[in-house]
C-alpha cells in the first residue's frame, strides 16, 4: 500500500484528557519537564485497538512492559504511573474501525509527499527540510563527555569533531540536492545555556532519589564529592545538553533529523595500538524498545504515546533502512548483534536498523535516524580518521582510499535521496 495512502488510513488518534491523576506526585527523568497531558488532546479517537497493539508490540515495547502500566478495556486505554494501578495518568479513547477514525489536525500531524512537479533531476530533495544533529560538544568539553582518546604521538581522536566533518560532508550534498539543511550546533560548544556546577540539586537528586533531601548526608568525603561532580558533568552534557537541542528541533520544524556519530569499542586510560579491535560493525537506530525501567517514568510513557499516536514511525523506519543500505554498500562492515543487550532490539527486514530508546530519538520531535559510524577505535578505519578530511585520495596502509568523512556524508545523502524517490517515501511535519 503506498504510505501517503496507509497515512489516510491512519489519520486520527484520539486522546482524551480524562485526566484525573490520584496522586500528583509524577516520576520523572533527569531534567524532564512534567508532562502536558492535555497536549495528546489533539490526537482524538484516531487508532483503532488493533493498530495500537501492533504498535506497542512490534516496535515500543517487544518486552510487554508497558503492559504492566496500563489496562485496555474494549477502546480504552487507562495508563497509570505505577505497576499496581494506583496512580491514573491518561486515559485514551481508540477507534472501533478505520471508518470511525477522526482525521488528526493538519497542525498536528501533517503528511509531506514530494511532489513529481517540484521534484527534478538535479534538484530531488526540493522542499525538503533535513536538521543535522553531530553528535556530542567536543572542544574542551571532550574528555569530560568520555569522547576522546589518543594513541602515544598519533593525532588525537575527538568524536565530536569527526561527526561534524561527516556533516558538513552531508550538509553540501543535500543542500545541491535541493534540500534545506538546519542544524542543532554548528560549534564545539554547549547549546544549553546550563552548566555542570548549575546542577548539583539535580545530581543530588539523583544519587539519593528514595530518601529525598533527608537522605543526602551532612557532610562529603573527597571520593563523594567526586561522585557528585561526575554525576553534575552527566547531566551536563547528557542529558540538558540533549534536550536543549531538542527545544531547537521542535523551533526547526525539520522533516527529518539525523544525529550522526561514530562508534567505538571500549579503550583503556593509556590506549596502544595493540588494543584496536579487528573490525567495525555498523547500525542505525529507530525510536523504540522502552524497557520496563524506562516506563517507571512518567514524561517516558508520554514520550512513547506521542511518538506512537503521531505515526512517525513508518518515515522514521524507511529513512533508516535506507541509509542502512547506504552504510553496507559502501563500507561492507557487518551489522551490530546486540545478542546479549536487550536495550537494543531489531527491527524490520535490514540487519542494520535496529530500535533504542535514545534520549534524543526519543524527545526530538519528527522523524529522527540516529546513525553510528565505523568505529574510532577499530583496525578498518582508525588510520583513516587520524589521516583527517582531504580531497582526492591517499595512501594508508597501501591502499588509496577517500576520505572517510566524505564517504559517510555521502551515505547520509544518498540514503535521504533514496528514501525521498522511493514508491511509498512520505516525510512527515510537525
């Protein structure tokens, strides 16, 4: 069935704020805002049972833990904040048929579909709104962030730099390609305006959530002081810094976003060459996969509801296993497992995507890739990423090879392109 067709089908949920919470005590994230509830209104009697089931199932919660939160009672949902059902979140009114569905409001959800008449030879991604999101701060903030490592006298590794050069790779392409490309950063810089020192409440909060503030000791040793620095730096640059990018997401009102990484193995204090590993493997991450730890939080279970309900996940799928194809042709690495990491879980028909529940593919709205690259750390591609970005070829290893960042932003754009001509690409706005 062509998408813009199954989008018709599709086109209403609703949610209805029969929101009457027995406790307003809400679990939430690090740094998550409480949730707006009554926002999900918009999304009315548009899902039927049987497409909210698939859903929840195949992609959000293969585990069946969100089932632990909720009861459904012929077309209706009732969440509730905790496992033993004391605390009423949301209830949502499902559609008895695709014939009763109600459309969902165009400033809600709106379905894009390049047109043939905009679209040409040479400008194909015409309309197209693409956000660029390389990954991490980089700059002085690297080893904080853990994203940095350097073996004896070679050039050090800095991941954020290296995602930027893939990007700026990427932003050229699309943008010859007729598509508007926005950014989360354009600098090795904060977006958030916070610091770790501005934290210490939060990390304080989060060492001792059980007791409160009554749990928090009187005094600090030096090894607990440490403790709360490192955890004011994660919260720095894990998680303000995330969602930070994600209110300029929300600004951009991109068709689609992709976080662009590179990947790495674990590397010791002191790292020697001896340490590479063999080979790279390669994957791309969909929204999805919730564990039931995940779900205890309450801004999470709207988080998924959102992403479900607004049906981002059908564009979000196919743009990933599009550049999933891009990354294999042109790098041969094989896909990650994940065989003994359930955090990760497999999604549809290419080995290479696979579902996460990633802060940044979770609040980001629209359709979101998150793409992880060669690794840094591996025998494949770590002399080309000290050999820097070039023109042309060079030799390493005695063999001639491209750039590697110019190689990945190609993927990027190849893989948008590919996914935009396809028979049933449909990009989606919100």
């Amino acid at each position: 069935m062509d998408l813009s067709v199954r989008w018709l089908a599709f086109a209403g949920i609703v949610l209805v704020s029969c929101f009457s919470p027995l406790s307003s005590q809400a679990e939430l994230s690090p740094l998550a805002p409480e949730p707006d509830w009554g926002a999900l209104d918009a999304f009315q009697e548009t899902m039927t049972r049987e497409e909210f089931v698939h859903w929840i199932n195949a992609l959000f919660s293969p585990d069946g833990s969100f089932w632990k939160f909720t009861v459904i009672n012929g077309n209706e949902v009732t969440l509730f904040g905790d496992k033993e059902h004391t605390r009423l979140l949301y209830r949502l009114r499902l559609a008895p048929d695709l014939d009763s569905q109600i459309p969902l409001r165009a400033t809600t959800v709106s379905g894009w579909k390049l047109s043939k008449a905009e679209a040409t030879s040479a400008k194909p991604l015409r309309g197209l709104v693409i956000c660029l999101d390389p990954g991490h701060i980089g700059g002085p903030w690297a080893k904080m962030e853990g994203r940095f490592f350097q073996i004896g006298s070679d050039p050090p590794v800095l991941e954020a730099e290296l995602n930027m050069r893939a990007a700026r790779h990427a932003a050229k392409l699309l943008e010859s390609a007729g598509a508007t490309v926005v950014w989360t950063k354009r600098l090795f810089e904060p977006v958030t305006a916070l610091r770790p020192e501005r934290l210490r409440e939060e990390a304080l909060a989060s060492l001792y959530p059980a007791g409160g503030a009554t749990s928090v000791p009187a005094s600090f040793s030096a090894e607990l002081e440490r403790r709360v620095v490192r955890e004011e730096q994660v919260l720095f640059y894990r998680n303000a810094e995330i969602r930070a990018r994600a209110e300029l997401v929300a600004k951009l009102n991109p068709d689609l976003t992709l976080c662009i990484h590179f990947n790495a193995d674990k590397w010791s204090s002191n790292p020697t060459r001896a340490e590479l590993i063999p080979q790279s493997r390669l994957v791309v991450f969909v929204h999805g996969n919730y564990s039931e730890e995940e779900l205890t939080y309450d801004d999470q279970k709207w988080d998924l509801l959102w992403k479900l309900l607004s049906r981002i996940s059908i564009p979000e799928a196919e743009a990933g296993e599009s550049i999933a194809k891009q990354m294999e042709a042109t790098w041969t690495f094989p896909p990650e497992s994940y065989a003994n990491w359930s955090a990760a879980r497999r999604v549809g028909p290419n080995p290479y995507v696979f579902a996460r529940n990633l802060l940044a593919n979770r609040i980001y709205r629209g359709p979101v890739v998150f793409v992880e690259g060669p690794y840094m750390n591996a025998r494949d591609s770590y002399e080309r990423i000290i050999a820097g970005d070039y023109e042309g070829t060079k030799i390493i290893g005695g063999q001639a090879y491209r750039s590697i960042f110019a190689e990945y932003g190609e993927i990027l754009a190849r893989g948008v392109t590919a996914w935009v001509a396809g028979p049933t690409s449909t990009v989606v706005n919100h």
